[in-house]
C-alpha cells in the first residue's frame, strides 16, 4: 500500500480525475490517430466506469440521478450535435 496523507475520500477523487485525464488521453490518441485501436480507450472507460461504481458504493454518486442527467445530455446532443443526427459517420449512414 502507498504511503500518504490523502483523506479516503481525496485519495478516491484523485484516483477518479486521473482516470477521467486517461480517457481523454486516449479519445485525443484516437484523433490523433484514427488507424489506432480503442482498445485503450475501451480499457480506460471500464477503469472510470469502476471509478463511478465506487462512487456509488461510497453513496457519493446516485445511479438514479446519473441515469436522469444521461437523458437530458442525449437530448441536448440531439439538438445540437451533428453525430447524434440521421447521418453521424459513425453509424456509416
């Protein structure tokens, strides 16, 4: 076990922003270059996505209101997103 002064709950907040930065690294990688694999990026999600489940296990987070702040971003990205729309590349449409 690491050795410092982090309160529990700093210690697994920072542990979450380093995760949330990994992501990132990874969706710009894919950017940057699009031939790579998102087999990385996939493999930083399930990190953060473990990240949020111990959020909730810490009752820091509700899954309820999550879900609820996931349908108002679909509906905005709805809006106001082309790769939401009818011909987004990403479904080859």
């Amino acid at each position: 076990m690491i050795k410092n002064d982090l309160t529990d709950l700093n210690e697994l907040l920072l542990v979450l922003m380093e995760e949330c930065a990994e992501v990132q690294v990874e969706a710009s990688k894919l950017m940057r270059f699009p031939e790579n694999s998102s087999e990385k990026l996939e493999k930083e999600i399930g990190d953060l996505m473990y990240m949020v489940e111990v959020l909730h296990q810490w009752d820091l987070v509700s899954f309820t209101k999550i879900d609820e702040q996931m349908t108002r971003k679909h509906e905005k990205l709805k809006k106001y997103s082309h790769f939401m729309g009818e011909t987004n590349e990403g479904l080859g449409v």
